[in-house]
C-alpha cells in the first residue's frame, strides 16, 4: 500500500485485486448475503480508492481495509433492513393502485358500462343467469355451482356458453 501511495501503478493494481478475499471474508463475518458480497466488495474498494491516502504506514493494512469493510457490510445491512421494513412485496399492488390522473370520463364510463352489464345479465333467460351469477361473478367451480344451483355441470357450462354469446351480441349492437 505504501509503494501505491507513492504512485506505483502496479503496486495499487494489487493491493486491489488482493483485497477482494479481505473484504468477502469480513462482509460474511458481518451477516452480509452472498448475493450481496459483491455490492460490498465494490464499495469498499471505492472508498479504498478515495481514502488511499489516509493509510497511515507501519499500520497493518489487512486491519484497515477490514475495519473499513466490516463498516461498509454494516452499512448495507442497515439500508437493506429499512428498505425491507418499507417495502412490501405485492406483485398486484401496483395494478390495484388508482392513478390519481385518470381520466374522470372514462370512471364514468366504465361504471355505465357496469350498469349496463347489470341489466343485461338481468334480462338473460334464468338458466342463463343463474350460470353467470354462480360461474363468473361469484367466481364458484362447477362442481360448486352444480351443488348450489341442483343443476348438472354440462347444463352450467351450456348455459354459461349461450350466456356469453348473448352478452356479446348486445355489447357489439350497443357499441
């Protein structure tokens, strides 16, 4: 360290590559991931690069380099563990998310759109609306919807198809 301090190229070239097993060995003693050492290994060697000259010679190099990663896992560690208790995994979160910039008309629109869906599945024969009642809106299995309804599962599944086919007409003839 001291020959890199003084300008050898070479010198601080491997003071840096023989630093790496250091750095790993303290970030582990520390409690530091394995997907995360090298996020360690990378900090530290640049405040090595930026704190080069605060080495002070006769001192033991492997003591400083460790004590400046141990703080460097330990820093880590913390801004790991309060962005951990902020976050919170949720896939669907950002989809349920309302868009504070949405367009106030299509609100409208969508829930006209639910109205109408509303009376259309009221006018359907009651086979038929039974079936969308168990099968989608209630989201029942056939076997469920079957059990609740007294009808057989190939009777549900002819009326939810004829149902649908239904609905779709009216919504192409509305549009």
């Amino acid at each position: 360290m001291v020959a890199a301090q003084e300008g050898d190229g070479r010198a601080y070239q491997t003071v840096l590559r023989e630093s790496v097993p250091l750095i790993r060995s303290a970030a582990r003693r520390q409690g530091v991931p394995p997907d995360r050492l090298d996020d360690v290994v990378q900090d530290v060697l640049l405040t090595l690069h930026q704190a080069r000259h605060t080495y002070e010679r006769g001192r033991s190099f492997t003591a400083w380099i460790r004590t400046i990663a141990q703080r460097r896992a330990i820093d880590l560690l913390r801004r790991q563990t309060r962005r951990d208790s902020r976050e919170v995994h949720a896939p669907l979160a950002y989809e349920n998310h309302p868009d504070s910039e949405a367009d106030q008309t299509a609100v409208v629109d969508f829930q006209g759109r639910i109205e109408w869906l509303g009376k259309a599945i009221a006018t359907l024969p009651a086979g038929q609306r039974e079936a969308v009642e168990e099968l989608a809106l209630r989201q029942r299995s056939l076997a469920e919807a079957a059990a609740a309804t007294g009808r057989s599962m190939g009777a549900l599944k002819v009326n939810l198809h004829r149902a649908l086919k239904a609905l779709t007409v009216r919504l192409a003839s509305q549009d």
